[in-house]
C-alpha cells in the first residue's frame, strides 16, 4: 500500500521558521526601543513643563513687585490702571475736554475726473504734507477716476504713513471723499487740499476749500489737576486721552465733565485680588510641574497593572525634585512663603490660603518681594533660587535635558542599525528556508510520482 508525505507550503514554511530565527533577538529589541521612545517622551514633557515653570518665574520677576495695585475714578470719566511701583494715593481731576480725531468731507465728487489729473497734496495742521499721484489711481484703466480710487490712492501713499484714512459715502445720491485723521489732537487733524497741481478743473474745484464741511473738529484733551480753572500750572493739554502724569498710573478719559463740575477723585491702592492672582499663577504652575514630574517617576502598581514611569527610579530627578522643595523654604528676614499662605501638602503640591495671604500683606506688605525675589542675572529669593536650579537641566546643549536627549537619540540610532541588521538576517533566513523547502517540495513531488508508478505496475501484476 503506498504511504503519501505530507504537504507543505514553501513559503509559509520559510516564514514561520525565519521568524523564530530571529524571534529572541527581536524581543529584545523590541522591548529596548519602546524603552527609548519612553524616555524620548518624557524628556519631552519634562523639557516643556519645565520652561512653562520657568516663564512662570520669568513672568513674576518682569513686574516690578508681585504686589499689585489698583487705580479708580469716583465717577464714569474713563479707565486707569496702576502698576507695582505706584505709589498709594487719593488725586483730583477735571475732564474739560476729550481729545478727537479731525474729520472733513468734500461732496458732490463727480466720478469723472481725468486719469491724468495730476497730483494732490493732502495737509495736515502740524504743517506736515503728503502728495498723492493721481497718475497709478486709475486701477480699472478706464481713464476716468472715482471717489473710491482717490480715497484708495490717498490711503496706500507711503508718505501718507496711516496719518490719514480715506474713504466715500453716499447721501442724497451724491458722492463724498470723506479723510480722518488717524490720532487725536489739534495738530493730527486734516488742513485740507492743495490742489495748485490738479490738472483737471472739475476735480480741483471739488476738492477746493470752499468744498470743504469739517465733520469732527480735532481738538487736543484738556484735564486739571484739581477744579476747573484754577492755577494754569495745573491745566493738562495734550493729543492723546491717556495721560501718565501720576508716576506708575496710566489714565485713559472717555467722558468730558459738564462746565464747573466737581472733580472725580482717583484712588490708588493695594489690590489683594491681583496680588493673590500674581502668588496663585507661582502655585498652579508648580503644580503643574510636579504632575509632570510624578507622571514620569510613578512607581507603578503591580497589583493593578499601572506600569512605572520610564524614571522610577531616577536618582537625578528625585535630587531636583528635593531640591526644589528646599528652595521653596528659602527664608528672607525671618519669613518664609509659608507665613504669606503658601504652604506645601503631603503630596508636594502647593495650596495658597489667601486669607493668611491677605493679613501677611497687612502686616508686612514688602516681606512677600523680598521672598519671591528675582530671576535672571542679579537672581535673589525662591525665584532666583529656582530659576538657576531649572536652568542647569534646562540649558541648551550642556543641561541634564539636553545631556539626556543626546544619549538616549544615540541609543535609539543604535537600536535602528540593529533592526535593520536583524532585518537583514530575516530576510536571508527567510531566502535560505525558501529555497530549501521549494526543492523538498520539488523532490517530494518527484517521489509521489514514482510511487503512483509503482502502484499502477503492481496493481496489473495482482490482477
């Protein structure tokens, strides 16, 4: 009776045995490259949510005190805003008059004005002028100019420089170049028209002075010191609404006072909701940072399956991380953060209670500065402390971030060669497998020929 081999497919064969060639060794590298891309990621994140934190400090030592102030009007007159350098303080002010843009308007513009009109020159009332070339104004070449091609030309004149903006309008069906001045104040606003180099008469009479409505008068802002009418050392004239005159204090006017009205006071002072603002963005930002730091550092559960952070057991991070809490117990005059209600939890983060915030500001208003301190070149206080401490992991090219990147990207380069090479030895694996079945395959095929043969002679024999 003829005994059948079993079949087999080459290829599949060739397969399933390069792939347990090579499956030990692709474990390994397996399990290295994951690895390193851990680490990649968590440099990363450790880069970014350090230079968050370090902007953070950055941020608070740019202001000239943590501490901030705060500046009201008595009455609806306008806005102002103190900086940390303001002085505490009550002022009186009267809003004689707002400063405002000029505005004129030139009507009955034809639309008809030749494309070669010339040029105009567009005054204004410091005796500053520019000239507009009526020539490159016609865009639709269609040798006529509109009220909106000369407002366009006017407003795109490099040496109309934004001082004045064009524009037209319709009313009662007539057509009107309407030019604002761009800033407020008498000597910002529009003069009129030269149009001694307008070639085309129509245009030049409707551009002419007489053609001329002033819409808005531009006039300069006018605000005492004290009452209306008082000592002239104490009228304020000038082009803008915001006046700096009160040093740290920025005064924006929107609303003019009625003849002899009363002053509106400003009031200057300590603002304790900003001041706890300033303290709270230290104390998310820290937070924020330390998650960082305890996403990376996990120790992981094995009963729950929670993986560890790819640094678990990192000795340099738990070093900053001590380090960081040390820095934050910096003592300045015999007070720390801790007495103005910022105080660490059992978990390191920070919480602010901003009540002891606000008695410790009572109490000692300038202690809180002193603390927080500066970063950056003259570094002092919690602030510098941290800033150089961060800088060292931080630091382009020579910190423990950029140290760490380099070796782990070289690892990871070394990790690539030897996949391809494992790659390499698959595929030859594979090759040598493919070929050696396909001839077993090819010799086996033979071999069931030749015994079909030998069972068909057989079989007439016994018949």
């Amino acid at each position: 009776m003829a005994t059948t081999a079993p079949t087999f497919d080459p290829k599949s064969t060739a397969t399933n045995l390069a792939q347990l060639y090579v499956e030990g060794r692709q474990k390994i590298l397996t399990t290295q490259s994951n690895s390193a891309s851990a680490v990649a990621s968590a440099l990363t994140k450790l880069s970014s949510a350090m230079s968050t934190f370090r902007s953070t400090l950055s941020a608070l030592s740019g202001q000239s005190s943590v501490l901030a102030n705060k500046a009201s009007f008595s009455a609806e007159v306008g806005t102002a805003t103190a900086s940390a350098s303001a002085a505490p303080g009550n002022y009186q002010f009267y809003v004689e008059q707002l400063a405002t843009a000029g505005q004129v308007s030139y009507n009955g513009i034809s639309n008809t004005a030749a494309a070669t009109a010339g040029n105009m020159i567009v005054t204004l009332a410091d005796g500053s002028n520019f000239t507009v070339t009526l020539a490159s104004a016609d865009k639709n070449l269609d040798g006529t100019l509109t009220a909106k091609e000369i407002a366009a030309a006017i407003n795109v004149e490099a040496g109309n420089n934004a001082r004045v903006t064009a524009s037209t309008m319709t009313v009662a069906g007539q057509t009107r170049l309407v030019l604002t001045s761009s800033k407020t104040g008498a000597d910002n606003g529009v003069v009129g028209i030269d149009t001694s180099q307008i070639t085309d008469p129509g245009l030049a009479a409707e551009l002419d002075g007489a053609n001329q409505t002033v819409l808005q008068t531009a006039k300069d802002a006018v605000v005492w010191i004290g009452a209306q009418g008082g000592d002239p050392a104490n009228r304020l004239q000038q082009a803008s609404n915001t006046f700096n005159v009160i040093d740290g204090v920025s005064m924006t006017f929107t609303k003019a006072q009625a003849p002899l009205e009363n002053p509106v006071a400003l009031t200057v002072g300590r603002d304790d909701a900003a001041t706890a603002t300033n303290v709270q963005n230290f104390v998310d930002s820290w937070n924020k940072l330390l998650a960082v730091f305890k996403e990376v550092s996990a120790a992981g559960d094995p009963a729950s399956g929670k993986a560890a952070g790819i640094y678990a057991n990192d000795a340099g991070l738990s070093a900053l991380k001590g380090r960081m809490q040390e820095l934050l117990r910096t003592e300045t005059g015999g007070s720390s953060l801790v007495a103005y209600g910022i105080a660490a939890q059992r978990d390191g983060t920070l919480a602010l209670d901003k009540t002891r915030l606000g008695k410790a500001l009572t109490a000692n208003p300038d202690g809180l500065d002193a603390i927080f301190g500066k970063s950056g070149a003259n570094a002092t206080g919690v602030l510098g402390g941290l800033d150089g401490l961060l800088n060292s992991w931080t630091k382009a090219g020579t910190g423990q971030l950029a140290t760490r990147k380099d070796s782990n990207v070289r690892l990871q380069a070394t990790l690539a060669t030897r996949q391809a090479a494992l790659e390499t030895q698959y595929d030859n694996a594979y090759k040598r497998y493919l070929a050696q079945f396909t001839q077993l395959q090819s010799l086996q095929s033979q071999m069931n020929g030749t015994t079909s043969m030998f069972d068909a002679l057989f079989s007439k024999s016994d018949s």
